[in-house]
C-alpha cells in the first residue's frame, strides 16, 4: 500500500491512501493530544502561515511544539508507514 506522504508519481495521487489516511491523521492527532490542544494546534496553524504555505514536517514541529509532546512517531505511522495503522 501506498504511504500517504509519498504517493510516488501523479498516478497515484488520488488513491486512496493519499484522501482517505490524509484525513485520519488529524483525527488520530485530536485523540491524542486532546481537543483543548489540537484546536490550539490549528489555530497557531493558520495564524503562522497565513498567505503562505509549508509542508507536512513544518506541521509535525508546530504540533510538537504547541503539545509540548513528541508527535513524530503518530505521523510517521500513519503518514509515511505504507499500510494502516490500527486505532
């Protein structure tokens, strides 16, 4: 299976892996730092990059850093790990 971060090539750009685990990491993230914080998270998300753009490890270190927890292996799970993690 695909791993979301990397769909390798345009081909594979709208399968699933890409839309549906996309979509799953931020609910998993929200279960695991708590609603208080991941709203805290999208805020400083949106207040930080505001008429610009950034990438998916400027995401990992916001969230890291507005949680205060280590983050790194939840989206290497479920973003860069070919194949769906278990809830």
């Amino acid at each position: 299976m695909t791993p979301t971060a990397d769909p390798s090539g345009p081909q594979n750009l709208f399968h699933a892996p890409v839309y549906d685990r996309g979509a799953m990491t931020p609910h998993v993230l929200r279960g695991t730092v708590g609603d208080r914080t991941f709203f805290a998270i999208l805020r400083a998300w949106a207040r930080e990059h505001r008429y610009g753009n950034a990438d998916t490890a400027a995401f990992v270190s916001l969230a890291e850093r507005v949680s205060g927890r280590r983050l790194r292996a939840l989206f290497g799970a479920w973003l860069h790990q070919p194949g769906k993690p278990s809830l």
